[in-house]
C-alpha cells in the first residue's frame, strides 16, 4: 500500500512546490506590494483599485483580443483545410513532404524563428517587401507601423502554429469510420455533400477542442510578439504577457504584475466555460 | 453518372481502405478542377511554410558580405561553409557552451519527466492505496491552470527562497514532472492487459520489477513521443531562460541567438543565420527520424497545446 505514495511522491512533490504553492502565493501576491528587494507589505485593495485605473491595460486587452481572434480563427481554418487536403490519397512520398513542411516550423524554436520573420519582414531590404514589389505591390512597414504590427505578429503565429493543429484535425479525421463515406456513395452523395454532412459534423469534436487549446495558448503568447516587435511601436502590439512581464521585471511590481496575471487567469476560465457551454449547440458526439 | 446502387456489389473487391474509398464517391464534372485547386493550395502553403527555412539555409551559406543582398536566395547559391565555423569556433561568444547547456538541460528534464510521470501514471493507473483518486484529481486540476498564474510567485519562489538566479536548476527543478505526462501515463497503463500483471505477481515479482520490467516496455511508444515533446519543449523554451539567466556563460541557445543578432552587429546575418541553421539541427534530426512518433505524439498529446 505504501508502494502508491512512494510511486506518486517525485511527481507530487514537485507539483506541489512549483504549482501549487506558486498558484497560493499569487492570490497572496494580489494583495501585497513586493519589489524583490525590500520585504513584501500589505497593500490592500490597492492593485485591484490600479487595475481599474490602468489605461494601457484595457488597450493592451483589447490586441490581445484581437491577436486571440484572429490567431485562433485563421489557425483553425488553414488546419483544417490542410489536413482535409492531405488526407487524401495521394503519394506516399508526396504526402510526407508535405506534412514535413508544414509541421517543421512546430518542432523548431519560436524565438529563433521569430527572429527569422523580423529580417524577412524588414521595411527596406527586406525579404517580404522585396517579393511584393516583383509583383507590383507596395513596400509595407510591417514591424515599424502601428496598423501593419499586430497583423505580423498574428501572420507570424499562424505560419509557425497551424501545422500543429492540422496534426489533430488529421488525427481527427481518422476517427471518422468509413462506412459513413460508403453509405453517403452508396446513396449517390457528391463529394461536397459527404463533406458538408459527413466530415465537419463528425470532426465538431476535434474543433471544439483545437479551439479550446489555440485560444488558451494564443493569450498566453510571449516569444513571438516579444522578439519580433517587442510590442511596439508603443502598445500597438503589446500582448497581455509582455505587460505582465513588464511590469514584474522592468518595474518589479511583483503585486500588481500578480494581480493583471489574475485577470488574465479569470477571463480564460470565463472563456473556456462559456465554449463549453455554447459546444451543446453545435458540437456532434456520435 | 453511374447508377448509386451498382458499387454495392463491387465492394468486396475492394478493400475500404481510407484511399480507396473516395474513388467510390460520384466524380462530379467539376471534380478534376476542384482537385487541381487543392493540391495548388497544399503546394503554395508548403512554400510558405518551407521557404523562410530554405532561405535561412541559403543565406547562411553566403559570403557575409553579400548576406544583405537582394534578390534572397531559396536555394544556396554560395557555400561559405566557414560561417558555421566562424560562428561555432567565435572567441567573443561561447557557442559550443550556449549548445551544451541546452542540451544538458533539456536531456536533464527529459529524463526526469520520463520517470516521474511514469511512475506516478503506473500509480494511479495499476495500484490501490487510500486517497488515489483524489491525488490524482488534484493531478488532473493542476492542469487546467494556465503557466501565467505561476509565472510571478514561481519566480519569486526560485530566485528569492532559493537563491537559483543564473543556475540551471531554476529551469530544470520546476520541469522534474508534468501533470499531463502523468495522466498520459495512467490513460496508458491502465490499457496493459491484467493477465500480464498477474503472472508477474505469481512468479513473486515486487511493485518496482512489475513497472520496470512490464509496465515500460509495453509503453515504449508512448514514452518515446513523450520524451520528443518534453526535450523539444524545454530545447525552445524562451521564457523561462530569459528570466532566470543573466551570465553569458549560463545562457541557453534560443536566448543566445536572439542576443547573438545585436551582439555580433548587423554585417553578419549570415553568421546568425549559420547559428540559427545549428539551433534547428536537433528538431530536423528528431523529425527526419521520428516523425511517426510525433505524429503519433501530437495526436495524443494533443491537449499539450
């Protein structure tokens, strides 16, 4: 009987230093004012009260919410074409080369490859810009204007992510039983129509959970919009994480860095329960 | 249009393979265009997605001088070899260093989640004791809360109550384990057969011979997409790296590149890039060889995310 717990203890041991007493503190935190330096004081109400009254945080909130729509909607959409494309019965070889391109930007490091996209996406010599102009389209400040930064940050996640996401929708798609396909030919179903009453019902549940992930990993992006604009120029592309990493370490506000971490943590359960919610409508279990 | 009650009696000809069956569905006249369509959208996404890696390849290749210049190149067209040199053989920057200590780190936590989550999954999966379904409930709660929640208080944790600032073990001690590898785990020793298990127990084998000597070899291919994901997690992580270290010499790849563009000034993107080609070999290796295992990896660890 005592084989279980001495089985579990690496594991719990460590999740209960680094998650759970972490997870205590930060409700603590929420209430104190802590610069790392001198020891933590009570602050009552006063980060809450700070976060009523930060303005760049309701901007900030608002690109992040426009990073997590528009990542998630575009990362969903391009996965799920690929993968109904490379499900199909092509070559071996053909197939292979193609899940390697599209899955290899997954495997490899997002900072590094952000990097990559900051020289690509340069104004002047550029890679980007250089390519556009061959076809007679204009120069675009990517990273340097405020209207073109948020859209590379997002076109930067969804090259580097959607090919993680079609893995799960491939892997979806091979759940689906084949006797459906036979009965819908059998009928005399087209090709579309098995699609559009065959595959998108059936694969409701692999989107509803793709979606769940991409939004919780989409508002938690750090690398890609740190390195590739560094939130700027101002706030333009600032995400939630790079404020909370900069108010915790470029200020040392650990309570108020605490507290906007809190807000982030109640809208994603908000959020992730109201899919749940909105899924009886539209997702099928067979 | 053939009449939809003929492919009845064909079907047994025909075995219902995934690939076999589409060519029973009605070839509308459209067909063949809607199929050239999707393979010309599956090649263009497969430039966008492969160029930037081939024009990193390329770039890297060429003369620091020319790697400015436009047009890019695909494909390389110069082969300065000696860029891979410079960088690895630099004396202003320690790149070897850089390599060993990612690699030390992700082999470091690779090993430890492999037994960790193992261990707890053979636990919760195969063993009885008091309170197992509530811990591993608490498991599976942990799960659910976003790595932002313990991002202040972990740090304050590592750097201030145990003085890890600028050492590894502030990235490897919080990634010894991972909740989900202990669910995935238990979900995958809970499906080794009782029979297995009994016989082992008749021949008087002890809890630890049965994990050992039954319970993880049947779970190889698990272990093994677990291991690739764990070991590229912790090879990419950025974060982390970016909070605790502080000293040249502790530095993990991924944050020595970013650093290494405005370290080595903007002539030598082709220096960069040559660095960046050698960041990427450790992914390009685990893929080339183990893409069955990360495909198989992705469709169960799906929830990784």
């Amino acid at each position: 009987m005592i084989a279980g717990y001495l089985f579990i203890g690496p594991a719990f041991l460590t999740l209960v230093i680094f998650l759970v007493l972490p997870i205590l503190a930060a409700f603590w935190l929420v209430f104190m004012d802590y610069d790392l330096l001198s020891p933590p004081k009570a602050a009552g109400l006063r980060n809450i009260q700070d976060l009523l009254s930060d303005t760049r945080l309701l901007d900030i909130y608002k690109n992040t919410a426009i990073f997590v729509v528009a990542a998630t909607v575009l990362n969903n959409v391009i996965a799920i074409l690929l993968a109904l494309g490379v499900n199909r019965a092509f070559h071996p070889v053909f197939k292979y080369i193609l899940r390697t391109a599209y899955f290899f930007p997954v495997l490899t490091t997002t900072a590094s490859l952000a990097l990559i996209w900051k020289f690509l996406l340069t104004q002047d010599r550029g890679v980007v810009n250089f390519l556009l102009q061959q076809i007679n389209l204009p120069a675009v400040p990517w990273l340097s204007s405020s209207q073109w930064a948020m859209v590379s940050v997002v076109m930067f996640d969804v090259w580097r992510a959607c090919g993680y996401l079609m893995v799960i929708y491939l892997a979806g798609l091979q759940t689906i039983p084949d006797v459906y396909y036979e009965a819908a030919a059998i009928d005399g179903a087209t090709r579309l129509q098995s699609m559009r009453f065959i595959t998108l019902p059936l694969l409701t549940p692999t989107t509803f959970f793709a979606v769940v992930i991409s939004i919780i990993g989409a508002a938690q992006v750090f690398d890609n919009a740190w390195v590739l604009t560094g939130g700027g120029p101002n706030d333009a592309s600032r995400l939630i994480m790079l404020y909370i990493y900069e108010i915790g370490f470029s200020r040392f506000a650990m309570g108020y860095a605490a507290a906007v971490s809190m807000t982030l943590f109640a809208l994603l359960l908000l959020v992730t329960f109201l899919q749940f919610y909105l899924s009886r409508r539209w997702v099928h279990y067979e | 249009m053939s009449d939809p009650v003929t492919p009845v009696p064909a079907t047994p000809t025909a075995p219902p393979t995934p690939s076999s069956r589409r060519f029973r569905l009605r070839h509308t006249p459209g067909h063949y265009l809607a199929e050239l369509v999707i393979v010309v959208f599956l090649l263009i996404m497969a430039i966008i997605e492969f160029g930037p890696i081939s024009w990193i390849f390329a770039t890297s290749l060429r003369a620091p001088a020319d790697s400015f210049n436009l047009p890019p190149d695909f494909w390389p067209t110069a082969f300065h070899w000696e860029n891979y040199l410079a960088v690895i053989q630099s004396d202003q920057i320690n790149f070897l260093g850089f390599f060993w200590n990612s690699l030390k780190i992700a082999s470091i936590v690779t090993i430890a989640q492999l037994i960790t989550t193992s261990m707890a999954g053979f636990a919760f999966g195969r063993l009885r004791f008091p309170g197992r379904d509530f811990l591993f409930f608490f498991f599976l709660a942990s799960l659910m809360v976003p790595a932002t929640v313990t991002l202040i208080p972990n740090y304050i944790l590592i750097v201030k109550l145990f003085g890890l600032k600028d050492s590894h073990f502030s990235l490897i001690l919080p990634a010894l384990t991972s909740a989900f590898g202990v669910f995935l785990m238990r979900q995958q020793f809970k499906g080794v057969p009782n029979d297995l298990m009994d016989a082992a127990k008749m021949d008087g084998a002890g809890y630890f011979r049965i994990y050992w000597q039954i319970m993880l070899p049947h779970a190889a291919p698990t272990l093994t997409a677990l291991a690739i994901f764990t070991f590229l997690a912790s090879w990419n992580n950025y974060l982390a790296p970016l909070l605790f270290l502080r000293s040249w010499d502790q530095f993990t790849f991924p944050l020595a590149i970013v650093l290494l563009n405005g370290y080595m000034g903007s002539g030598n993107r082709a220096h960069v890039l040559a660095a960046v080609m050698i960041s990427l070999t450790p992914a390009l290796i685990i893929f080339l060889v183990g893409q069955r295992f990360i495909i198989r990896g992705v469709a169960i660890t799906g929830m990784k995310g």
